[in-house]
C-alpha cells in the first residue's frame, strides 16, 4: 500500500481514529502512526466498547495492548446506554460516531479517521441501490466528510480487504475477526456474501457506478450551494427562505432542497426518505401551514418558510460544569466558561415577554432582536438553544444573544453548503 496517503479539509497537529481491532482499522492505524511520524503529527487510537459481546471488553484491552507496543496514544471509549433489541448494526453504529465524535470535540481534535474499505464501499451502494436511493445515495461512502462537527476522513476506500490483509502481515500483527461479520441476521453481511459470488469484475462495475454518481452529485451541490448562499439563512439552529422564492422552483428541486435542509436540521444518521419529502413538498404547495418531518418542522408564515428542530425531538436539558465542553442535541458544541455550571436547554413554549427576556438577558439583546425573536413562529422559536444559570436566569440565546463566557457553536452532522 505505498500510495496510502491522507486528505486533509484543515491543518492538524493531532489525528483520531477508530480502531475496532479487526484487519482495516488496525491497518488504518498503523499507517497513519507512520505517517504521523513522517510530517511531525500525533494520533491517538479510540476504540468503542459497545459491550454486545461477553468479550468485547477484553478485545479492547488487547488493542490497547497492540496501540501501545507501536507507541500509540490509546482510549476506551464505553458505550454504556441501555442496548437495543432491534436494529443492532445501524443503533450500535450511530453510538460509535457518536462516542468518538464527542470525545474529538471534548479534546480539540478536527479529524477523525476510520478505516472503510473498497469492499464497505460495493456493499454500502448495493445496499442504497436496493432501497431505491437517489443517485447522492448510489454515489456511496465519502472519502471526506462532517460528522457532528468532525471532520471524518476514509484513507483506506479505495484499497481491496486483500490488499489491507496483505500490510497487516507486513507489520507482522495479527487482528480480531468480529463474529458480527458473517451473521447472516444483518443486511450488510447478505450483501458481502452475494458479491462473493459474482465475479471479480462485478465490484469494479459496482465502484465504477458510485465513481459517476459521485460526479454528478458533487456537481449538483456545488448548484444547491450557491442557490442555499443565496436564498437561505441558517440562524439560532434554525433555517430561514422565501415563500415564493422555494414555491416556484421546479418540484425536482423542490424535492432536494427540502430533503437537504431537513438532513441538516434533523441531525440522524440517515438523510430522509424521498417519498416523505415528496410529501410534504405536495403540502407546502398547497398552503399547509405546519408540516413535522425526520425531526424537524416546517412552518409556513408571513410569506417565509422556517425549519427548526421539533421540540420532541430535542435532547433533554445538559447541565455542563465550568470549564466543561460538551456536544448538544447533536448540533451544538457548547463550552462554558463561567466560574460555574449551566443548563443548555431548548428555550421550550410559552409566549414570549419581550420586557422578561431583555431584563434576564441584562440588556445584551437589543430591540431589533427582541421584535425579530417575537416575530418567529411559536414552533420555532421554542427549539432555540437557552443557557442558564443554575437558578434560572438567562445567560444567552443562540442566534439573539451570545454571552462571551458561553461560546455555542452549530455543528451539525450534515453541513448546510454541502
């Protein structure tokens, strides 16, 4: 593998990477230690103990045997919440990201690297194909993408399982074969057993498709982007247009946009569904005032359009100690610099006293904020993040009123440009 090289989306002094054990994030690992040499950098290894396994907790200490005889930074990362009982491979997947990407953003560390492979890569569009996904879906796994405000990075993609194989035998290191990987229970292991019995070319036809689908759908947001630059504003967490501006695009488009703009406010893993949004598209164009879709909800009034996360959807109140840096709702990077604890919070219903929220804000929010908060719809104005005090004075607004000592900034999973 002496082409292995990186992508970098910013400059970076120490790199994460998930390491699982098995031969593709061992080898990932390896290689980016010795890169990391080369160019004067670091890397620290996270391995997620999902605790599915009576052993996975021994497999973790054995990779952290392994990280340290190669002089690599090693952390356990436990995933202690209550385990599903359905949809184990996508729920125990989502709390991976989210326990890494969370422990990044707790240590100041952009990238994140994870070590998918060409193989990921067949399975993953054959998969989408079989859904009926668009051709952004067919297009496949991204070398180089957000997640929850990280930049997450695939050096391995387009290297075979042989090829990684092979390396591994090069550093002389054994790895860990997850029994998941030939449970037939799970989709993704269907679909490995199927392309292992086509032919060899089957996979570069497979690789060649995503290749053009990656093309086109690059081209057609390079498009969405300077449309969005132009037409939408992203305020507070929330997403602002024209009425008339979404209502006369062609439905096609109509159709994309709202789809991007609900992957971006609705913070899951997973970008809605086309027929629900053709849906609610149908519903807008008829007049339908509320619409709540994957998480959000969409309102129609006084001539503009408003996506903001729905109340339900958002997580319960963070209590976050001075000094403390947390990820929020799966959006909002919140570090308090206080010299005490703050509840972050969505500012929840009620209506709105323009003389409370002045008086509790301390006059940090002006007039013309104070009549552009009242002006919002109920059902948006209710899913701006707050922060409080303790005792329940308001700190700060998101969007309206920012205090200096409680720094929030939006990151969510799927950036707004792209």
């Amino acid at each position: 593998m002496a082409s292995f090289t990186i992508e970098l989306a910013a400059p970076m002094e120490k790199m994460a990477v998930g390491v699982s054990g098995g031969a593709d994030s061992l080898c990932l690992a390896f290689l980016l230690n010795r890169w990391a040499q080369k160019h004067g950098k670091t890397i620290v290894a996270l391995t997620v103990d999902h605790g599915l396994r009576p052993e996975s907790s021994q497999e973790a200490k054995t990779v952290a045997a392994m990280m340290s005889a190669f002089g690599i930074e090693h952390r356990i990362l436990l995933w202690e919440d209550e385990k599903p009982s359905t949809g184990i491979q996508a729920k125990a997947r989502e709390a991976r990201y989210s326990l890494l990407t969370r422990w990044c953003q707790a240590h100041g560390i952009r990238h994140l690297a994870v070590g998918h492979h060409a193989m990921d890569q067949v399975e993953t569009v054959l998969m989408r194909l079989s859904r009926g996904s668009g051709f952004q879906g067919i297009a496949g796994i991204k070398p180089l993408m957000m997640k929850d405000g990280i930049i997450c990075i695939r050096p391995l993609l387009t290297f075979t399982p042989e090829a990684i194989r092979a390396t591994m035998g090069q550093f002389g290191q054994n790895y860990i074969d997850d029994p998941s990987n030939v449970n037939l229970r799970f989709e993704r292991v269907r679909w490995r057993l199927f392309c292992g019995l086509m032919p060899s070319s089957f996979s570069e036809v497979v690789l060649g498709l995503a290749y053009g689908a990656s093309l086109l759908s690059e081209h057609k947001t390079q498009e969405r982007s300077q449309m969005i630059a132009q037409e939408a504003l992203l305020k507070g967490g929330f997403l602002m247009f024209s009425s008339s501006w979404f209502l006369t695009l062609d439905h096609p488009m109509q159709v994309e946009l709202l789809r991007h703009f609900l992957s971006v406010i609705g913070v899951r893993a997973y970008p809605p569904k086309l027929k629900m949004v053709e849906v609610a598209v149908r519903e807008l164009g008829k007049g339908k005032g509320v619409i709540t879709a994957h998480g959000c909800v969409v309102v129609a009034a006084r001539g503009k359009m408003y996506i903001a996360r729905e109340l339900r959807s958002i997580e319960e109140p963070l209590i976050l100690p001075s000094g403390g840096v947390a990820l929020w709702d799966k959006r909002w990077v919140v570090e308090n610099k206080t010299g005490g604890p703050v509840t972050v919070s969505a500012l929840g219903g009620g209506s709105l006293d323009e003389c409370k929220v002045a008086r509790e804000l301390d006059g940090s929010i002006d007039e013309p904020a104070v009549k552009a908060l009242k002006d919002l719809p109920a059902l948006v104005r209710r899913s701006l993040l707050a922060v409080n005090v303790t005792k329940g004075k308001a700190l700060g607004l998101a969007g309206f009123a920012e205090h200096p000592e409680v720094v929030v900034k939006f990151r969510a999973r799927y950036g707004l440009g792209r």
